[in-house]
C-alpha cells in the first residue's frame, strides 16, 4: 500500500498571499515484480486517506488479495493483474487487515468494520 500526500510550507516573507488548494492524497495498491523492482500493475484508491485507513493486504495461496478500500468497499482481485474479483460495500471504515481461518475445512476471512466485526465463509 502507498500512500502519496504533499504538504507546503510557506515562509514568513513569501510572495504567495495564501496556500494552494490542497488535493486530496491518493492511495494505491501496487504489485511488485520481485526480479526488476517494476510495477506490475496498479489499483488506486479513491476517498479519504487520513485517519485509521491503512488497513493492510491479505494474500492467499489461491492467488487472491483482499483488502479494505478508503471508501468503504471491501475487495477481493486476482494476484496476477490486479483484476476486481468483486467488491463488498460495507459502508465504514476498515480499520484492520482481513485475516483468514479454517474450521472442519471450511475457510473464513474476518476483519474489523467500524466497531463490528464481519466474518464470511468462502465458496469452495
């Protein structure tokens, strides 16, 4: 997860009269080839990114991500080209990374959504 967010400064003296418009900073979820250090692919982010919003990434050996978007969104995508699998509105913030689990061979992702946690279960 990158997080990019400028801030500007202005001295005592300066021959600006007031700051510039301040965008809002942009997140992205970027997958790395190990072998180059390049960008494989690229997901940005679109909403807030201050406060409790840096939840991070779950990776499968099935080859999925799941992580929790600034808007809300709950989203799983393929490993290889960063592709939406699908997306869960869950409108609140997500506050911590998904985690998975199993019980009798059945597999669960659970995270922390606002002050709720949710837990589903996974389509074999």
């Amino acid at each position: 997860m990158v997080l990019e967010k400028c801030e500007v400064k202005l001295s005592p003296g300066s021959w600006k009269s007031e700051r510039p418009r301040e965008e809002p900073g942009k997140k992205y979820l970027r997958a790395l080839d190990i072998e180059t250090g390049k960008f494989v692919w690229e997901i940005p982010e679109f909403g807030p990114t201050d406060g409790k919003r840096m939840a991070g990434v779950l990776a499968t050996a099935a080859g999925i991500l799941f992580y929790g978007d600034p808007s809300g969104e709950f989203v799983a995508v393929d490993d290889r080209d960063g592709k939406a699998l699908w997306h869960l509105p869950l409108n609140a913030i997500i506050i911590t990374s998904p985690m998975t689990y199993t019980v009798d061979g059945e597999q669960f992702i659970a995270l922390a959504v606002g002050s709720n946690i949710m837990c589903f279960g996974l389509i074999r």
